[in-house]
C-alpha cells in the first residue's frame, strides 16, 4: 500500500483526493493538513504548524498538495527535509515561490508539479503545442473560465498555454482582457472569466481573415484531476529525486 497524506484537505480538491484515495485499493489515506484540526474520511487533519510531525508519525510515502502557493511551498520544504515525494497541484507560484520549491526539492525527493493533471488537459497542451507550429501567422487568444471561488488569475492551466505558445510561435505580448481604442497587434490575447461553479474551461483560437480554428478542453467534475494526481502518486513514490511533469507521467512527448 502507498501511505498518503493530503495537504489542503478540506478544500474542494482535497476532499475529492481524500476520497477517491479512500476508495482505491492500492492507496492507504494516513492523514490530511489543513488551517484549522478535523477529521476526512476516518483519519486526522492536523493544523500546518503540525505537519513535520504527522509526517514523522505517519511516515507517508507521498504528500499530495492542493492549497495556495505560499503554503504549498511551505509544505514542499517540509516534505522534502523528510524525505517524502510529493505531488503539487497548486497554482499560482510567483517565479521566487517556483525556485524556493526546486531547491528545496533537488537531490532529496521526487515530485511531479503540474498546473493541470487531467489526462485530457495534458493531451489538450499538446494539441496546442501542434497547432502552434502550423500556426505561427495567426491572431491568437486564450480564455480560460473557472468558478467564482478560485483565486489565482489566469489560471495555471492557462500560464502553461501561454508558455507553450511562446515554445512554439515566440514571443508575443500578452494583452490581459481590453478596454477602450487599441489596434491589434502581434499580440496574444487572455481572458478570464469567474462564475458559479465552472470546473475548468481552457480555448485557445487562432484566427485570420475568413476563418478561426478554436482548441478547447472543458472539465465537469473534479474528479479528472483527482484520478490524474493519484496517478502521479502512485509514479513518482521510488523515482530518483528531481522535478517531473505529467508528461513523464504519462509518457508523452515534450
Ligand atoms: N493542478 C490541477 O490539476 C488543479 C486542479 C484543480 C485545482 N488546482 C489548484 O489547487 C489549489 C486548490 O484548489 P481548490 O479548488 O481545492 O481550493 P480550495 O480553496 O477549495 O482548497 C484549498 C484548501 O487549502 C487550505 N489551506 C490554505 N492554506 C493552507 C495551509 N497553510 N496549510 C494547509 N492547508 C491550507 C484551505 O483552507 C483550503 O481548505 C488551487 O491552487 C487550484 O488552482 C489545481
């Protein structure tokens, strides 16, 4: 049995990992941290300030993280100085917070980070990264739709398009939403829209004159995510330490 311990484990993701972790066969759940102490699915949730010790206590093979940058980057240094391989799905990382969490992870553990763990989504990237190559001369904008809860803007998933894009048709500046008299420019576009309770919508559209080819990926439940982390969970325990994405995991190519 792989011994998992979730980080933000009363949040919307965490208690779906709870769950499905629960559920599983091959999983054993060993404990949850959250900001205030509770119970998930018949285990603790033990406060932040408690984490080393449930991880000296539980001995867990995997932290699985889905909270907020500056505390995931918290929960990364703590994982890692015990040795214990850890999957992020946070979003949201300033560049400082993303070198804080490498240094901390190199040579001592193995971690996936990833803005989006769907299987879909990872496929959906790749598309983009395709479509980018053929379509260099095209208008591109991105828009990304998630629920009135979320908190980071644009999302992860859509930080990852736009550094795929920039990969694939190069620089180009970002213009986030637009108001009053502006030209087009060779410029992407990015929007964002917050409300109710979207799971996760991502378009990236290339248009010129007379014609527009759009990409999408939609969510319905958060379960797509959930299976793809417990997926990344279940890789990365035994890897040698070091930083891996959910192409490793999925054995696709960059
Ligand atoms: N990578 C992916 O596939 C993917 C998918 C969905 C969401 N996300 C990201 O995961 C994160 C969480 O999303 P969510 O919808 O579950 O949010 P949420 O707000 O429902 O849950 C976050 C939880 O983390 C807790 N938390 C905050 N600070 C903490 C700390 N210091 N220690 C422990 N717990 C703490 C909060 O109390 C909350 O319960 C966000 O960054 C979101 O963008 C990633």
């Amino acid at each position: 049995m792989i011994k998992v311990v979730v980080c933000g484990a009363s949040g919307r993701m965490g208690q779906t990992i709870g769950r499905m972790v629960k559920e599983s066969s091959d999983l054993e759940l060993v404990g949850g941290i959250n900001l205030k102490p509770s119970k998930f699915f018949n285990v603790d949730i033990v406060e932040s300030k408690n984490s080393e010790s449930l991880l000296v206590s539980t001995k867990p093979d995997v932290l699985i993280d889905f909270t907020i940058a500056h505390a995931a980057v918290e929960n990364v240094k703590v994982a890692a100085r015990n040795k214990v391989a850890l999957v992020v799905g946070t979003t949201g990382f300033t560049n400082e917070q993303r070198a804080e969490m490498e240094k901390a992870i190199k040579g001592n553990v193995p971690a996936v980070i990833s803005s989006n763990f769907s299987v879909g989504v990872n496929i959906f990237w790749q598309l983009v990264r395709d479509a980018g190559k053929l379509l260099k001369e095209y208008d591109i904008e991105v828009i990304e739709a998630h629920h009135r809860n979320k908190k980071d803007a644009p999302s992860g998933t859509a930080k990852t398009i736009l550094q795929i894009l920039e990969e694939e048709v190069g620089p180009r500046k970002k213009i986030y939403g637009r108001e009053g008299v502006m030209e087009r420019q060779n410029e992407i576009g990015v929007h964002v829209i917050r409300g109710g309770d979207i799971v996760g919508d991502h378009t990236v559209m290339f248009s010129k004159n007379f014609e527009t080819i759009e990409l999408s990926h939609r969510a319905y439940d958060r379960s797509v995510f959930a299976t793809g982390a417990l997926h990344a969970a279940r890789w990365v325990v035994g890897k040698k330490p070091g930083i891996y994405g959910m192409s490793d995991v999925l054995s696709l190519k960059k």
